[in-house]
C-alpha cells in the first residue's frame, strides 16, 4: 500500500534557510547611500539598496514528493461458488438448483460464513437442443458471491460445499484482502509526509552549500 503526497503542500524552504544578502555588506551600502543622499530625491544608490531589500525578502519554494509503502496480512478470503442443474423441464431444473443452492448455504454457514456475507450475483435459465434443434432440456445456474472472514476456515468451508453440491458446481474469482485498511492508509501517510520532508531538507541543504560556494 502505497500512499504519495503530492507536490506543493510540502518541503517549502523559508528565507531563513537560504543565504541572504543582508550581512555586513549590504550596511556598508546603506551607510553609503544615506550620507550621499541629497535633497533632490532618490539617488541611484538608494534604488539600488531597496531592489536588493526587496529581492532578499522574497520566498524559495522547493516542491517535492513523498511516497510512504506499508504492508499487511490479508483478514479476508472472497469467491464466487455457481451450481448447474439439468433437467427435462425449467420448473424442475429450477426446483432442482435451488434444493442444492439451500444446502450449499446451510454448509457455509455451518463453517463460519455469515448468512449477509452470502449474495446471489447471477440466475441464468437456458434452453438445452440437440443437433436438429429439438429442445432436450433445461439448465439453471444459481451464483453466489461469498465473503469469509476466517481465512483458515476458508478451505474446508469450500470443500464441504462442493459436497454438499455434488456434481455442477462452479468455483472462481477466489480473493483476498484486507477489511479495515485505514491504519495501514495512516501509516503510509505519515511515511510519505517524513519521505518529503528528508527530501526537501536535502535540496534546502544542497542550495545553501552551492551558494556559500559561489
């Protein structure tokens, strides 16, 4: 789990970081100024000394990344189980599917599986032909999304289904994840907001050792 924080909103670097323009040499400027100063307004010293006041007040901003990546154990186990039933006529394939859908739902719920946990997804009814085209026959399959929270439940609670099924049923989308995410969110976020800060210390450190070196 990856959480980044984006650029802009952090590692801003302050004037107080940065070499100013405001130690002895620029007194000595205004000492200058001020006794040449005459009557007749702004001199070209003093326009001068404010451009370089004004410039030295002005604020560096350092834009940068963050990204903060923390893992957890999955709590969760989600699939998909279907059961097919086949018979001469749609009443009773379907009277036959839903026999088996009941005792399939009885079985989870026996290893742990709350019954809110179990929803059907997905009913298709469907015709069965031959090669001439004569309906033999009808097919219903019946899908439920199951979600378990004992993962280790999770197996034997799959197994004794299919035989409590029998023949047709149908597994797939086996998943796994985690039900509360939002303390590994935080903790990535703390991760990404330290990240930017080392980041932007480092270039705020960087600038000041160039200038001093110019």
């Amino acid at each position: 789990m990856t959480e980044t924080v984006p650029p802009g909103a952090r590692g801003d670097l302050r004037p107080d970081r940065v070499p100013r323009p405001d130690g002895p040499a620029s007194a000595s400027l205004a000492q200058v100024v001020d006794s040449g100063r005459g009557a007749g307004g702004t001199s070209g010293r003093e326009r001068r000394r404010l451009a370089l006041n004004h410039s030295s007040s002005s604020t560096a901003t350092i834009s940068v990344t963050g990204s903060g990546t923390v893992q957890g154990t999955p709590d969760t186990v989600s699939f998909q189980v279907g059961v097919q039933k086949r018979r001469p006529s749609a009443v009773g394939a379907l009277e036959a599917n839903n026999a088996r859908v009941r005792a399939m739902e009885a079985t989870l719920q026996a290893h742990g599986v709350a019954k809110k946990d179990m929803q059907t997804s997905g009913l298709d009814i469907y015709q069965n032909t031959n090669n001439q085209g004569v309906v033999t026959g009808f097919t219903v399959a019946n899908y439920l999304d199951v979600t378990m929270h004992q993962i280790k439940k999770a197996g034997g609670a799959i197994d004794a289904a299919a035989h409590a099924v029998g023949n047709g049923i149908q597994l797939n989308g086996i998943t796994f994840s985690i039900s509360n995410e939002s303390k590994l969110l935080a903790s990535a976020r703390a991760k990404a907001m330290r990240n930017a800060h080392t980041e932007a210390a480092q270039v705020a450190r960087g600038g000041a050792t160039a200038s001093a070196r110019s």
